[in-house]
C-alpha cells in the first residue's frame, strides 16, 4: 500500500493534464525541467447576442458571426513549485448579414433610382485575420496537501490589431449626436470594420487556484481572480469550478463552468445600430425608424458552461476535445465554441 504522500502526487498527476482547457489554469503545476508544447484549434459561432440587460436576441440582417483561431502555446516547469506559460493565437473572425439601405430617396431627385440605391446599399459584412491577445502566465504552487493551492499572474496584451469601435467608428461620438441626424451617419462609406481580433487594451490578472484529487481519481477546481483592465475597460472579477473523472489509465471526462463580471463601467468606444426588431427582413427596413442606438462600452459580463474529454494517446502526448456554450452575458455574443488540443511533453537533459 503506497504511503499517503505517494498517493496524493499520484492523483496530482492524474488532474494535471498536459493540455489545458481555454482560459485555464493548474494548481498542479509542471515538474521541473518539464516543457509541454500545445497547439489548440478552435472553432466558434453565434447568432444571436446579449446587450446590456434582457436574454439574448438575434443578430440583425440574419447576421451571423464566425471565429477561427489556432493557438500556439508552451508550458514550462522553471521550478519544482514555479510554472510559467506563453500563448499566442492566429485568428479569423468574419461576421455576415444582408445589406441594407437606411437612406429614403426624395421623389423630387432627378437621380436615377438605380443609381441612388445602388450607392447607399449598406454591407455590415466584415473579416478580419491576424494575430490575437497575447497571453503571457506565471503560476506559483504553494502547497499540495491537504490540496493544491497556486497563486497566478496572467498578462494578456493586443499585438497592433485595430480595437473595437462602434458600427460607424467614432462619428458619431453619441447615441444622441446620431439621433439628431441619422442620414449623415447611416452612409456606407462611414461604416467601420467593428470586427475585430481582440479588446484591443492590456489585462492583468492576478488569480487563486485551489484543487483536489479524491481517492477516486476524481478531481475538484475552483479558481478566483481579479482582471484589472487597463484603457478605460471595466474591471472584472472572474471565478471558476472544474471537475473531472479518470477512466482507466487514458481517459478523462470533466465539465466547468466559468464567470466573468464587470464590477466599474467601461469607456465609450462608439456607438453600435442595432434593431429595434432584429428578426425585421432588409427589405422591410423604412429608412432608420427600425434603427436601435446603443452606446457601445468596453465592458461585457459572460457565463460559460463546457464540457470535454482528454485521451492520453501516451506518457508525452496527449488530446483534448470539447465543447463551450454561453449561459448569459452582457454585452456579448451568445457563442458555442468546438476546440481541439494536442499536448506534446518533453523534458530539458539536466533539469528533472
């Protein structure tokens, strides 16, 4: 019969999967001298969205959004307690929907109708391709019984990419100032590329991860932490609850559910045309009346839900498959998220 210490690092080892699901951390951090490179795919989608209060509704115009991203990430062991991690995404985001005319013509122009319209012909569709956030982590365990216990720094910083901005950019600067004159705004040449790779502005978040391994290969995690956002984003506290099953010597089945709520206001960044009834055909649209202004601030609330499974193919690699749905949020879209993961561990010569 192993002796308990023996037993509680078995069953660390069991939790401490060589790939990590999105946006997690580990209380059991790598061993010494351990690097783990891990490419991670993910493909999300959405239709409809969150606004500031209210459940979720449709995108306008059929809208429909896509998000490609491959992820390139490394893990290492520094110290026997310390971990540090670095990731950096390549991403492909488009959003579709059918295009519009708000402009009214005047019946008294002498301009063909055919040239009037065909100029004012509204195309929201847009895709934007490039290198995401990148994350930048260190975690430090500071105990293993009678469970684990981690602090983290996590640093998410943008890469040059254009940020958000409302559908017209910065003009207007208001919901108000569009109000008073919708037709000079509504002009397809003033609509903006509102598709973007990222919030554009710095994160850093500061986080506690506690877990435990039960007897029964069961493990148990609970994360807490504070995203201090810089460049007027609102500040967010985040939390977490995972929990997984091993069967037999290859398998593991885990679920999590994950939060992340504005606890200031966030800057505005433009303002966003929505409709007052998003379910309304292109072809029904009577100039702007069907226009929803909303200023747009750079600040959401998301609770997730996910579940997936890890297959140890062997000792060094392993594979990660689930699947993410959006519960509730602010702000955001409601998105379902497919990823998959391949964790590939080596070791440094003179370092274990």
């Amino acid at each position: 019969m192993p002796c308990p210490h023996r037993l509680a690092a078995a069953l660390a080892a069991t939790a401490a999967a060589l790939v990590t699901t999105p946006a997690s951390a580990s209380p059991w951090t790598l061993p010494r001298g351990t690097i783990v490179f891990q490419g991670t795919f993910q493909y999300q989608t959405a239709t409809r969205e969150f606004f500031e209060r209210g459940p979720s509704r449709s995108f306008p115009l059929n809208g429909h959004y896509v998000g490609n991203t491959f992820t390139l990430g490394l893990r290492a062991g520094i110290t026997e307690r310390l971990e540090l991690e670095v990731a950096l995404p390549i991403r492909t985001v488009a959003y579709t929907s059918d295009p519009v005319i708000l402009a009214q013509r005047d019946p008294a122009s002498t301009q063909p109708a055919a040239d009037f319209y065909r100029r004012n012909i509204i195309n929201l569709s847009r895709t934007a391709t490039g290198i995401g956030d990148l994350y930048l982590s260190a975690r430090y365990r500071l105990a293993l019984r009678p469970f684990a216990v981690a602090v983290g720094l996590r640093l998410k910083a943008p890469t040059g990419y254009v940020g958000p901005s409302g559908t017209f950019g910065d003009r207007p600067q208001s919901a108000a100032e569009f109000a008073r004159s919708p037709e000079r705004y509504a002009d397809p040449e003033n609509v903006r590329d509102d598709v973007t790779l990222g919030d554009g502005q710095l994160d850093l978040q500061p986080e506690l991860l506690l877990g435990y391994a039960f007897p029964t290969r069961t493990f148990l995690r609970v994360d807490a932490g504070f995203n201090g956002r810089f460049g007027g984003a609102g500040q967010q506290v985040v939390g977490a609850v995972r929990a997984g099953q091993s069967v037999g010597a290859s398998l593991l089945f885990y679920a999590w559910a994950q939060a992340c709520v504005s606890v200031t206001g966030g800057r505005v960044i433009g303002v966003s045309v929505a409709a007052q009834d998003p379910d309304l055909p292109a072809v029904e649209y009577d100039g702007t009346r069907n226009l929803l202004l909303r200023e747009l601030r750079l600040e959401r609330d998301l609770v997730e839900f996910g579940v997936g499974a890890i297959v140890r193919v062997n000792r060094d690699v392993e594979l990660n498959l689930g699947y993410t749905r959006g519960l509730w949020g602010r702000n955001v879209a409601l998105t379902d998220t497919l990823f998959a993961s391949i964790g590939v561990r080596t070791q440094v010569p003179g370092l274990q």
